[in-house]
C-alpha cells in the first residue's frame, strides 16, 4: 500500500514488487530505501505458484525513525524559501526487509515505475525516480549499485560503509553520507596500538560489510605489533548451534579485547548468546552500526558489555525532528494507508489503530512521547543526521542545477539541465559538486570516490545508578580528505569492559620482555607470541619488549642483568690490588734485607769471614741482589713505555751480574781447592782482576742481548682480551716484543746458573770449616728450581696473575740467594764472633 497526496487530493497507489511504501508527489520525487522489517520472507524456490501476500517480519524502530526523517528533510526544505524555489520536492521510500533481493526490487521499481499499479485513476502517474537514498545495507547497497550503476542512477547511502564502494571506476554515480570503513578500521586500529591490546579476536557478520570492515582493519593493523587470536563469522539465520560454538571460542580466548564488524540485528544475536553463556571482563570495541543500538544496550547486557567503546558518528541535534515523530497520527487522514504506522501503534500501545487488523482496536488517545521508545529517540542523532544529510546534498545539488546559466552549463554546448525532465546522470555531475553547510552548521562536500570527510565520537557505555546503559563520548577521531586523521581519547573519563575504572585491561598473548631479554617469536604461532630468551654476553636490551638485543661497544661488556653495557674492566697489577701490596712490600723488604746486610759485611769488611769471601765480589754480588728485588717493582702498576722497556731489561742484567759473581766465587773455590799438583798456580788465573773482568763479560753479554732486543722489536704496552667468570677483561701488559729476545734473556741467565750450579755441585765436598760452596750449589738449587716450575705457570697464568708469576720468582730466587749465601755469614758475624778468625777459618 502507497499513500500519496497529488494536488492536495489523497490517493491510494499500489506497488506490486514493493512490500510498503510511502509516495508524496512532487516536481523532482526523491527514493528512499530503508530497512522498516528486518526479515525478508523465504522465496519460493520450486516456482510452482506465486507467493501471495508475503510479508516482512519484526518492525525496526530505528529504520522507520529513518525513513520519517526523510519526510521531515523533504518537508522542511520545501517550506524553505531560500532552497529551490518554485520547486517542490515528493518523496517514494520503500521498507527493504533487510534483504538484497527486495531492495533490488524496489528500487528496480522506483527507477521504472512499471511495478507500479493506481487504484484511483485520477491519481496520476508515479514517476520515475532519478536519485535514490540508501540502502542501510552494504551488500544491498553494492547490489542496487552494480545494477543502477549501468544507467548512471546516482545514490546517495546513509549506512553503507564498505571501503570497496569508494571504487570511482566501479561505482562512478554511489555517493553516501557515510564514511568509508577505512577511517573506521585506521581508527580502531590506533585505539588497539594506543591501548596496548596486541593480542584481539574479531567477529564480524556474513556480509559486505563485515567481510570488508574486518579487511581494512587487518590492513591497517599490518605492520603493527597486533596480531588477530581468531576471527568469528556470524551467519545470517543465527543457527543456535553455531552461535554457542563462536561465543565459546570467544569466551575461552586469551585475547581481552574484542573488535567487531556487525550491523545492529547480528550485534543482538550475538551478545544474547555472550550473556547466556555469562561471558564477562571481555572488552568489547563496537563498530559505528550497533554502538548506540537501544536493542543491544538493554539493562540485561549490562554485566557482559558494560565498559564497551567503540565508534559512533557524530551526534546531531535536529531541531524540530522530535515532534515531528512524535505527531505522525495527526499527518495521516487515514491510518488504514499507512501499514508502517499500523505496526508502531502495536508495537507501542499492542493495539491496532484500525479494525481490520486482528487485535484490540485503540482508543484514539494514545499519544507518542517523545524519547519513550526507539523510534522517537533523538538523543542518538547519528545515522538519522546521515539520512537529514543526504536529502539536503541532493536538494543542494538540484539547487545548483536552478542557479545554472544558459551557455555555461556543463554538459554539451553549454546546456543547463531541464528540472522538469531531470536525467539521473545530471544529477551525479552535481552531486559531486556540491558544497555547503546544513542547517546545523555542517559543512558537506564529496570527494571523487563520492565519500564526505569522516567524524566519529567515540562513545563509552556506562552504567548509571538506574543500571541503564549510558552512551558518553569519551574522545573524537576527525580525518579530513587525503589523511589518516587526529586521534584523541581522555583516559580518566573510560569506564573499561566490566565497569572498570582501574588500570587498562591487558590483553597480550604474551606479556613485554623486561630489560635484559629479546621476543622469540613461538614457532607456528603469531608474532605477538612470544618466549623472552635473556641476551647473550657483551649485547643488551634497555627497553621492555626489545626485539633483539643490542651488541655492546667496543671496551664496553653487559652488565649481569644485560640491562647496561659498563666499561670493561681493565686488568693489572696495581700497586692498590692485594696481591700487588703484599708483593711491594716482599721486594721492599728483600731490598731491606740486602741492604742491612751490605751494611754489615761493610762494617765487618775486615774481619776474616769477609775477608775471606773477596769483599769487592759479596759487594757485587750485595747490589745485584738488591736491584733483583727492586726490579720486581718495575712489573708492578699500568704497563707503559718505559716501563715495559725496564722491566725484563734490568731483570734479565740485575740477575746474570748475581749469578756472574756466583759463578766467580764458585770458580774461585773450586780452582783454588783443586790446585794440588806441584808447582801447579791456578790461583793466578783467577785473581780480584780477572773475576772482575769475568764477571763483566758475562754482563756485557746479557747487555748485548738487551740492546739488540730493545732496539729491533722492543716490549712495548698492549692490551689482551680474557674471559672469566665475570666477563672479559681487558689486561693491560707488556707485549714481549720478540719472543727470540725474551727466551735469549732467560735462556742466558738459566745457562748461567746451569753452569754455576754444576761448579758448585763439583766444589760442594771441599774440605774447609766453612764451605761456601755448598750455600753455593743449596741456593742455586733453589733458583734452578724456581725458574723451571716458573715457565708452566707463566704460561697458564690468566691477566694480572702473569706478572704476578714472574715477579714471584723473582722474589723467591732472590731470596733464596739471599738467606742460602748470606745468613749463615750474618750469623757467624753477629752471633758467633769466635768464629770468625783466621784460625777457624783455616780448620780443616
């Protein structure tokens, strides 16, 4: 049933292909397609006979308050003087049922007007509809504009938001006052990132819509660290079987946060299994089609979506709208035309406005209140100020065409269209250039794909003491033409999912890595599923969830936590370290020692003991020994140049002097001892003149050797990299040089004592009360022995633990020398002076 109004005379149309219409005449007549029933009837797929009044099913509130909005836009222009004068404005809107096969059939029936039949003759035709306004529905709408397309019949959607009808090549005359999904979708995925939700499961319906919305959401979460848990497709006949498995999977999910893609009747399915099943703390992200849907914010969802955000367009307030619902009986002279009415008076008052109809028949004092029921809601102008929008763009477009001059049109030779046989393809070309403001001050364009600038409240849904949902907008997304858009959300106003006010719900398939560890993606899982894996030695990571660590500088090494990369330990042996102490202060007091007892043989220089030992060789011999103990402080403290060339340098002649006076006390002994042939004068051979110039020989030698060493590959300080137990370290010492002039040094000391101690060992069973050849041949033991155990230790000694080695053989061989030479000369010198005379001496 049509009720029109042509002249002022009421008529009755009848529209075959159309379930229930509303027709106004007028000179350019608008189509409307709106989903008023929500359920299509089932088609008769044997084609056996004709279906005879088949109608739809459940009443949509919000798609009538939709469609009187059309009315209400279409009326309030036609009362305004400044838009199209002397024109006015009818209207033809159609219910859809929500299914693309009616919505198809009405428009197919707009456009032709060959489905549509008068009961009055006097009526008049119907026209033909050259703009259409709709469909609510993405897949209806890509239908009816696949079709109209062929023939240039622009339309303009209120609802439709799927990306693919920005396609200008595919959809050149679809316009809509709806954003694009892909605002939406870049939106939602800044909301994830901005929250911190990397891990989230999505639903979206069976549908263009969803399928597409959930596409442009999953590209423009690429590239980011938020990975999808599952995806859930809700069908459209919501099998009971099917509904309980997703919402199962939904509810056994580790992923918190839940983004949809759904149109109000499949969010309301949906969220009736989520509270059968008890479904809480999960935080739900809606999607602009059923954030502010009244069927879904019911008291009874409270428990599972309280908390919900998500994305609503920008709210409106129309000035007159409200009354204007509130009054539709007084604008009907017979409610038995209207079946649109008909059904709102049962679903408001359960009564019938007329007899005809099974039911109570109503008073004819019922009276619709303003916001007591969804359809005179205009709290939540959203989608309804897309439809006022989408009236005033075409109406502004017709306006344009009025204000056209003859020869500067822009079609051929300059025409201006003809309002009175308006073609739908110039209303396309106008469509794209319109530009103005609404009524309520907004300013309205299209872009060349036929998409307006995209705005968005972001609403959150709170409970208020009445435990009803409220719907306040906590933050804004505007994202003007050629960009992503500006984000901005306050925190401290968001009730989370639950009714939360606390903290951010977590919603991560594995937790950030804290400092010191590195994400190691899980094999065959998402990258947001991770094992934390601690940095190798010498890297690092300083930030939580670090991806790889960091490799640490040169001289720099991890700390123990690998959190911060530290200095390098520096390595050597300092004169702070305990071992360096202990062995300064045993050189010091060996050169202590040798001191005292320079001191004592000198103020005994003429008793026989030293007599008898050639003072001018225990001398000698006295200050080698002390420049063998001072040299070992040369090997303490940070190795530099002259340091490195003193060391070995008066190591290696400190101690070949020591051991040339050995050698020569020894030669002397034993030449002496040896001399019993008659006649036979050795002694001679080995007198004060020639044990000095043999002991400066066998000097000169060892200078030699140090001359050419320092002069063709010096020691020089270098730097060596160990590990241990606490990292690497980096040991600072004397690099050899040449490892021919080293051995050369040692090799010629320990050839000295070799022969030194083989003259001893000859010498040690002279018969004399006191036999220096024995102390002789005890110490040189010592020394030989220190020197061979000395070579593996220096060799397997790590860092400072080197020198340490080598100064503890210098020590330990020097005072061996010492103590085995000296002490028993000190004791008889100053405990035991009745022995030192000559006639003891002399005692065999």
């Amino acid at each position: 049933m049509i009720r029109g109004v042509f002249g002022g005379e009421p008529c009755q149309l009848m529209v075959k292909s159309i379930p229930a219409s509303v027709y106004q005449a007028g000179n350019v007549v608008i189509g409307g397609l709106f989903p008023v029933h929500v359920k299509a009837p089932q088609p008769e797929l044997e084609f056996r006979m004709e279906k005879l009044n088949d109608s739809c099913e459940i009443f949509n509130q919000r798609a009538y308050r939709w469609l009187q909005t059309m009315i209400f836009a279409v009326e309030e222009i036609n009362n305004n003087p400044n838009l199209l004068p002397n024109v006015t404005l009818g209207y033809l809107a159609a219910d859809t049922c929500l299914a693309e096969s009616t919505t198809l059939l009405a428009a197919m029936a707009m456009v032709t007007g060959h489905e549509v039949n008068l009961a009055n003759s006097e009526c008049g035709s119907v026209p033909m509809v050259p703009v259409i306004v709709g469909d609510a529905s993405t897949s209806a709408s890509i239908v009816v504009a696949d079709t109209l397309g062929v023939f240039d019949i622009p339309m303009v959607s209120y609802l439709a938001s799927c990306m693919c009808l920005s396609d200008n090549s595919r959809y050149p005359s679809f316009f809509r006052t709806m954003p694009s999904d892909a605002a939406q979708a870049w939106a939602m995925a800044e909301l994830l990132r901005l929250m911190g939700w990397t891990w989230v499961g999505l639903v979206s319906a069976d549908d263009d819509f969803g399928r597409f919305g959930i596409q442009m959401l999953v590209d423009a979460l690429r590239g980011t660290e938020v990975c999808v848990a599952y995806h859930e497709v809700i069908p459209k006949d919501y099998p009971k079987m099917t509904m309980q498995r997703i919402v199962k999977n939904i509810q056994k999910s580790t992923a918190r946060a839940v983004v949809t893609f759904l149109i109000g009747q499949d969010a309301k399915a949906l969220f009736e299994e989520v509270v059968h099943q008890n479904v809480t703390e999960k935080q739900w992200i809606a999607n602009d089609a059923w954030v502010t849907y009244g069927t879904v914010s019911v008291p009874h969802n409270i428990p599972s979506l309280a908390g919900t955000i998500g994305f609503a367009l920008r709210k409106a307030d129309i000035p007159g709208l409200g009354a204007f619902l509130a009054h539709i009986k007084s604008r009907m002279s017979s409610p038995n035309f209207d079946p649109f009415m008909k059904e709102l008076w049962e679903e408001l008052f359960g009564c019938s406005p007329s007899a005809d109809l099974r039911g109570a028949l109503c008073s004819g004092s019922e009276v619709i209140g303003i916001g007591e029921s969804l359809y005179t809601d205009v709290s939540q102008l959203r989608i309804t100020y897309n439809v006022y929008k989408a009236v005033y763009a075409i109406a502004h477009a017709i306006n344009d065409m009025l204000a056209c001059e003859p020869g500067k049109g822009f079609f051929l030779k300059g025409q201006c269209p003809d309002v009175q046989r308006l073609q739908p393809l110039q209303i396309a070309h106008y469509l794209r250039e319109v530009n103005f403001t609404t009524p309520l001050e907004e300013w309205i364009n299209f872009d060349e794909n036929g998409d307006p600038p995209a705005s968005y409240d972001i609403i959150n849904w709170h409970v208020t003491a009445e435990r009803t949902i409220e719907f306040v907008t906590v933050g804004h997304f505007v994202s003007s033409q050629g960009s992503n858009g500006q984000f901005h959300i306050d925190m401290d106003r968001v009730v989370w999912g639950g009714g939360s006010r606390q903290e951010v719900p977590v919603s991560v398939c594995s937790s950030p890595c804290p400092l010191g560890t590195r994400t190691a993606v899980q094999k065959g899982r998402p990258v947001c599923c991770f094992d934390c894996l601690p940095c190798a030695e010498g890297k690092i990571s300083n930030q939580t969830g670090s991806l790889e660590c960091i490799q640490c500088p040169e001289r720099f090494w991890s700390n123990s936590n690998h959190t911060v990369c530290i200095p390098q330990q520096v390595d050597f042996l300092s004169y702070t370290d305990t071992m360096g102490i202990v062995l300064s202060i045993t050189s010091a007091v060996g050169a202590t020692l040798t001191a005292a007892t320079f001191a004592t043989f000198f103020y005994y220089r003429h008793t026989p003991l030293v007599r008898a030992n050639n003072s001018e060789v225990i001398f000698m011999l006295l200050l080698s020994l002390k420049l063998c103990f001072l040299c070992a402080l040369a090997f303490i403290g940070q190795p530099v140049v002259w340091s490195c060339l003193l060391r070995h340098t008066l190591f290696g002649i400190s101690f070949v002097l020591c051991i040339s006076c050995l050698l020569s006390r020894t030669l002397v002994v034993l030449v002496a001892f040896r001399s019993t042939l008659p006649g036979e004068n050795l002694i001679r051979y080995v007198g004060p003149v020639q044990q000095r110039l043999g002991i400066s020989i066998c000097t000169l030698v060892q200078v030699l050797i140090c001359v050419l060493w320092l002069t063709f590959a010096p020691p020089q300080p270098a730097e060596r990299d160990i590990m241990d137990n606490w990292g690497p370290k980096i040991v600072l010492e004397c690099a050899n040089g040449s490892v021919v002039g080293f051995s050369l040094v040692l090799g010629y000391i320990g050839l000295l004592a070799f022969v030194c101690l083989l003259l001893a060992f000859l010498a040690r069973k002279l018969p004399d009360n006191f036999n220096e050849a024995k102390l002789i041949t005890f110490s040189m033991l010592i020394f030989c022995n220190v020197w061979v155990a000395f070579v593996p230790a220096y060799i397997s000694s790590p860092g400072k633990y080197t020198v340490a080695v080598e100064i503890f053989a210098i020590l330990a061989s020097s005072y061996g020398l010492l103590l085995c030479i000296f002490a028993p000369k000190c004791f008889i010198i100053l405990l035991r002076p009745e022995k030192n005379t000559k006639k003891h001496i002399m005692t065999r």
